[in-house]
C-alpha cells in the first residue's frame, strides 16, 4: 500500500504546472537605465553574443555578434556573416581604436583615436 502512495504522488508532482512570470508592463528605458546604473559597481566586463537578422527593402541580412566590455574603456566586437566568415572585428583600448573590415578583397585595416565620430563610422548607431 505504502509503494501505491509514493507511486501516485510520484505521478502527481509531475502534473505540476509552473507558471511563467507575466510582465504587467513593459518597463521604460529610463527605468533600465536607473537598474543599470544602480548595479554599474557589481560589474566590471560584458561579454555577450546576438544573433540579428534585418531586412531592408526587398534584401535580408543576418549575422552573429560578439561584444567584449570591460571597465573603464575597453572594447573588443566580431561580427559574422550568416555563413560564419569574419566581416568586422574592431577593438579599442580607450585611446587607439582598431578596425578590421573584411567585405572587400584584401579585406582593409583602419587606427585611429577611439573617438565617438570614429565609433559611429563603423556602427552607425548614436550613443
């Protein structure tokens, strides 16, 4: 009888539905970004892959994306093609910014000061 018991609440626990939290809003940017600042100390690097895939007109394009941050200044990003080939890799120490563009043949090599115009050349996204 004791066996039939742990059988049967055996059987049970696996009927058991966890529920998933439930976002009631999403929250504002200004609310991440007072997170991020809060926990700022807590962290000192950031490494982190994305997959992106973007269509523009009647093109589409995917990639993946490496980012390396590391606190106070460093920056190191590869993105791959969606065949996996080295399109950009780009790196900086917080003064020099290096860059290499593989999407012609010979892929070509750019140095010079990490500044935010230089930065935005390459990512055109404003920070």
């Amino acid at each position: 009888m004791r066996w039939w018991i742990l059988l049967l609440l055996f059987l049970l626990c696996g009927c058991i539905h966890h529920s998933e939290p439930v976002w009631d809003e999403v929250p504002t940017a200004q609310h991440l970004l007072e997170r991020v600042a809060a926990n700022s100390e807590r962290y000192s690097s950031l490494d982190t892959a994305a997959s992106v895939a973007l269509t523009t007109g009647s093109k589409y394009f995917s990639s993946q994306q490496f980012l390396l941050l590391q606190k106070p200044n460093h920056l190191r990003t590869d993105v791959l093609s969606g065949f996996g080939q080295l399109l950009l890799q780009m790196a900086s120490d917080g003064e020099t910014l290096s860059v290499f563009l593989n999407t012609t043949v010979p892929g070509r090599f750019f140095r010079g000061p990490a500044s935010y115009e230089n930065l935005y050349r390459f990512i055109r996204v404003p920070l």
